[in-house]
C-alpha cells in the first residue's frame, strides 16, 4: 500500500472533550466563583480600584450623617431599588425612563403624591404592597429586617436633602 490509500487517522473525540470541558470549568472558576467570594470582579481590577457604589467609607458615612441601619438601608436601597429610583432617590434610575409615571424624587420635600407617605410605615406599606396602577412590585420576598433598613434610608433622604 502506499501513502494515498491510507485511511485518516480520526481526530481523539475524547481527550478534545476533556481538554475542553476542562478549560471551561477553569475559566467558571477564575471569572465567576472566586470574584463572587471576594466580591469583585477581574475586569474591575484591570481598569480601576474603586469601591463598589454601595461602599461607603466611614467619613462619607459621618457625612452623610446615617446610622448603623440607614447605612445597611442604603445598601440594600441600592441593590433593589436604585434601578429605578436611583442610587441617591432622585426618581433618575436607569429604568426609570422606561416607566410609564417616573418615579418620585425623595429629596425634594415639595413634590405630592407619595401614595403611603416617606415614613417608615408608608414605605414599609409600600414594599409590602406596592403600588396599585404603577409599576411599583410588591417586595414582600424580602426579610422584615431589610425592609426596615430601607424605610429608614427612604426616611432620611427625605428629611435630610441638603445632605444629598
């Protein structure tokens, strides 16, 4: 026999798979798992180190005058509520120009028409119910706790504005 009527050796299916499925797992494991652990991202790393939006040192922190609770408040204001009703509770989220009625601006102690009031009970009743003909959910998948801390961040960007 010679050279040409030899058939194709076939391609190993098996090591290709592994090699593969190996790779794959090793980038899951460096982009995805380990900055969830450590709360941060690699691309974050490679442009710029700073702090996450929710991050507040402890000066701007005395600044902007919070306690314990309104400091997770706003924590969590960020994380559920900010999309639409923007990190500092201007109504200027993201999303917010996509809704039918903007959402209110909480530091300006003028505007009418919160439906429960800016409270803590008016916002706890309004997490907990949301608001009926809106866009406003129900946030009732969330613990007591958090909806507490949030009451109390809504209540003090509305009383204290000049600090925002």
């Amino acid at each position: 026999m010679n050279q040409i009527d030899k058939e194709p050796k076939a391609l190993p299916m098996k090591s290709i798979v592994v090699v593969v499925a190996s790779l794959f797992m090793f980038l899951m494991v460096g982009f995805l798992v380990l900055p969830a652990f450590f709360d941060s991202t690699p691309f974050d790393m490679l442009f710029h180190r700073s702090p996450a939006p929710w991050a507040l040192d402890e000066q701007t922190q005395a600044k902007l005058q919070l306690t314990e609770s309104q400091a997770k408040g706003r924590y969590h204001f960020v994380q559920y509520c900010s999309g639409c009703h923007g990190p500092d509770g201007r109504g200027n989220g993201p999303t917010s120009q996509t809704l039918a009625r903007r959402p209110p601006n909480f530091l300006n102690p003028s505007v009418a028409g919160y439906t429960n009031g800016l409270t803590k009970q008016g916002v706890q009743k309004t997490l907990n119910e949301g608001i009926p003909g809106t866009q406003m959910p129900k946030y009732t998948h969330l613990p007591e706790d958090v909806k507490q801390q949030i009451s109390d961040y809504v209540e003090h960007l509305h009383n204290n504005p000049a600090l925002y």
